[in-house]
C-alpha cells in the first residue's frame, strides 16, 4: 500500500526541482553533506520561522551566521546560494523552512495507515488539527503547508479543495461512504460516536452529512439511523402505498399516522415514533410524495395548511393559541403563526390573548351589541384600542375585552367588520363600518391626513402605532402613505 501511494519518490523530487541544486553544488564544493548539514543548521537555528527566499538581508544574515558559527565564508553568489536553500529545505509562500526527512516519514506512516485502514479521504483541516502540536514544531506551520507536502508525498492520490485520498467523488457523496463505511451492524449512531471512527473527517462535516442526507434518519437528539437499517417486509411496504394511494385520491391528502404500520415499529424498537414515520416514509412513499410535519401529498400538489386548520378547529370546544401553533408545527413541521391564527378567527372565538372557544359558548346579540359599538364610532372607522370600557355592551355569556370584540367584528357584526395588516394578539387593528369602501391602506392615509403630525417616517409610524392602527413600530406601506398625505395636504393648500 505504502509504495502504491508514494509512488516513484525519486522521480517526483528530481520532477520538483529539488536534487538539481545539489548536484551544482556537488561540483563546486568538496564536502556535499557537510555543507548541506551546515546550511540546514543555520535554518533550523536562526530561521525557525522561515527564511525570506527573495530578502537581500536575509542572504546577508545567513553568510554572517555561517562565519559567526562555523567560520565558514560561503564561495556562493546569492543565486546559487539561495538555490542551495531551497534544495536544503521546503519553499512554501516564498520562505524556506526546515522539515527534516523524519517529519515527512511520519507523515507518510499516519497517512498510509490510515487508508490502509479502510479509509478513502483525509480533510487537510482535521488531520492537522489532530496533528498540530508536533507538526507546527517540526516547522509546518500552517493546513495550507501541509497540503504542499502532501502533494509532494502523494503525487498519486486525488486532491480536491477540502480534503484528498483515494476518492475524488462530490463532498456530499464522499460523506455518505466514509459514514457508512464505518457505521458497522449498528442500528442507531450519534455523531460523537462515528467522529471517533471518522478521524480525519470534522464534526461539523459528519453533522452535515447526516442533517441534509435524507437517507440518514433522524431519531433523537444528535443521533441517527440509515434506512439500510430499518426492517420493513415487501408485504408491508405495498400495503403501505395502497393506503398512501387511497387517501391522496379522496382526500389529496393524509397524515402520516393514517397509515398501517402493522409491525414495523415493534420490529425496529430501538427507533423512536418519530424516526419510524419518517423511514417509512422515506423507504416506502419518498418517490412519489412529499411530506411536511405530519401531512403528505403528492409532488406537485401544494399543502393548503390553512383549510387543514379549519377543519381541526371545527372538532374542537375549546383550545389556546399555543394549542394551535403546537398543531400547525406538527402538520407542517414549521409554525407560521398567521395560519393558526386566522384558522382560529375564522371557525372559534377569541375571548382572551391566549383562548378560543367554540361559537356556542357565545351568545351575541348583533342588534344591541352594534348600537353600543355606534356609541363609540362616530366616523367610518375607530382603531380596536380607542374601546376602553365595555359597560353599554350587552352580556353575551362572556367577559367583554377587546380580543371578544374582534371576534365579534369579524364574523358576527350585521354593521361593522375589522381589519388590520396582519393577525396579530397585540390589538391591533380597526373596526370598520361596512359601507365604508376604504382599503387598509386608504384608511391609515386618512386618519394621518387629519392627525396633522409631521410627515417623517420616525413621526409617522410612531402616529400610527400608538394609535393601534399597526401593531409593529413600522409597516413597509410607510413611504406609500407619507406620499398620499403629502398629495392631501398639497391640494388642501
């Protein structure tokens, strides 16, 4: 193996340039070795951090040290004695260091064991690393210097920008054989564990690797499976599709709970829930359907987790709002938290920031409840926040507040709706009467148009924060409403 991977040494060395210095001096001096011991002396000794290939004062330097240590008055000229350096050294980023011959023979040893190992790739980051305080002492001072010399090493191995070795696949590929190479019968690996089989491969590779590999299976924290690993019959995974078939056609969705699992996950026990749903469906459906959360359709088709929503909120009496963002997360496997909150609105009540109820529980009179909401609005529309007493509205079988009163606006109201740039638990927004034909938008222009505070963005939003109008400190309509009040106020004059 050694000798596949060196390669002809010689012929590499005489190819670099390196022997060729050597020989001119041979010519010219009658002690070859002994001076080559020299010039290596004065470059371990008073250039241990690397001697400047092109510096006149270093040439200069390195003569007066030769005479100081050796009394040695080199018969060179600066060409041929740099020449001589080089040959005596390594060049690297224009200076020569001192790598004496039992540094690379270690190299090489650590290297060749490795791959003789079974290992197809070393990552120049992590060997050295592993290696660092020896090799920075034997004057290899940086990854980017050892990859110099283990291009000289190993002319006959594959080198990339990250790592070389007997491969030269993709990253990602590379990745997934060094990983499954040494996964063994195991079912289940965390990533310390293959790190320690991985030696030269980083953490944050493995971490990579099994995160975006979708072959890798998820199980708890920091621990995976492979779907080589799962046990599923050829019974059970045609039973599977059928289900999976069914359900797309009728439904154009299912959860993933939806299908028979029979005895797969007795069978595979080491695995949690979670990683069992996703083998199977990694193994079984991943062909021709997505999945996100808990919610699978056919590729192409798009998830309408909205009406999804809906129709969880029509089963239910009662729920929080973390209740619904729970929900979504697990149908989606994200939480956008307009989703459960318009679902919310659309099918329950809200009677608190943090309660939705059913609509039986609510008893609205629409008659008696606008004319106490008329009380309040004198014009075409008033912000939710400008309600602060509850006392002219009629009992309803619930707590008057304000997120009760949004509710009500929305759905209920014969004379008014609400609307607000986003669904917010802040209050914010405004009450509306219906024959007012007014966007949002229109709306915040006016009521800025007739407040006849200064037109900066600063001053603007602030207006229209405190007032309730948004329930964020900026809105990305600013700059449009600035410009419209500034068209009001223009003809006004």
């Amino acid at each position: 193996m050694a000798k596949a991977l060196n390669g002809d040494r010689s012929r590499d060395v005489r190819q670099s340039g390196l022997i060729d210095p050597l020989i001119k001096m041979s010519r010219k001096l009658p002690s070859n070795s002994t001076f080559v011991k020299k010039i290596r002396l004065i470059l371990s000794i008073h250039f241990s951090n690397g001697f400047r290939i092109n510096s006149t004062i270093e040439l200069s330097r390195f003569r007066r040290f030769a005479i100081v240590d050796y009394s040695f008055k080199i018969p060179l000229s600066d060409e041929d004695l740099k020449e001589s350096i080089i040959a005596c050294g390594t060049l690297f980023d224009g200076k020569v260091y001192t790598v004496v011959p039992q540094t690379n023979n270690k190299i090489d040893k650590l290297v060749n064991e490795y791959f003789e190992s079974g290992a197809q790739v070393i990552f120049y980051t992590e060997f050295y690393t592993k290696n660092e305080n020896w090799l920075y002492k034997a004057n290899i001072i940086s990854k980017d210097m050892l990859i110099y010399i283990l291009r000289k090493l190993f002319p006959n191995l594959k080198f990339t920008h990250t790592y070389f070795g007997i491969l030269d696949t993709p990253v990602s590929n590379t990745l997934e054989s060094e990983i499954l190479r040494v996964w063994g019968n195991d079912v289940l690996m965390t990533y310390d564990q293959l790190a320690k089989r991985l030696l030269y491969i980083p953490l944050q590779k493995i971490k990579y690797a099994l995160s975006q590999n979708s072959d890798f299976i998820w199980n708890s924290k920091g621990t995976f499976s492979h779907i080589t690993k799962i046990d599923i019959t050829e019974e059970e995974y045609k039973s599977i599709r059928k289900v999976a078939q069914k359900e797309s056609k009728v439904h154009g969705y299912f959860f993933i709970t939806d299908l028979l699992f029979g005895e797969i996950p007795e069978r595979n026990h080491e695995l949690s829930i979670t990683a069992v749903h996703n083998a199977i469906f990694r193994i079984c459906l991943s062909d021709k359907y997505e999945k996100k959360g808990k919610i699978i359709t056919r590729k192409g088709d798009t998830i309408d987790a909205l009406t999804i929503m809906k129709n969880y909120c029509r089963t239910i009496e009662k729920c929080s709002l973390n209740d619904l963002l729970n929900y979504e997360n697990e149908l989606t496997g994200e939480i956008h938290r307009w989703i459960p909150m318009e679902a919310g609105y659309a099918v329950l009540v809200r009677i608190s920031k943090d309660t939705f109820i059913a609509d039986k529980y609510v008893h609205f009179n629409p008659k008696a409840i606008d004319s106490a909401i008329e009380r309040f609005v004198k014009g075409d529309y008033l912000p939710l926040k400008y309600f602060t007493a509850f006392g002219i509205f009629p009992d309803c079988g619930q707590t008057w507040n304000l997120f009760l009163l949004e509710s009500y606006c929305r759905r209920f109201s014969n004379n008014f709706r609400f609307d607000t740039p986003s669904v917010n638990s802040r209050n914010a927004g405004t009450i509306i009467h219906k024959n007012c034909t007014m966007t949002y938008t229109e709306i915040m222009v006016d009521a800025v148009a007739k407040s006849g505070i200064n037109l900066s963005e600063i001053i603007v939003c602030k207006f229209l924060f405190d007032s309730g109008y948004i329930g964020r400190s900026t809105t990305a309509k600013i700059g449009e409403i600035i410009d419209k009040v500034k068209a009001i106020r223009e003809r006004k004059n």
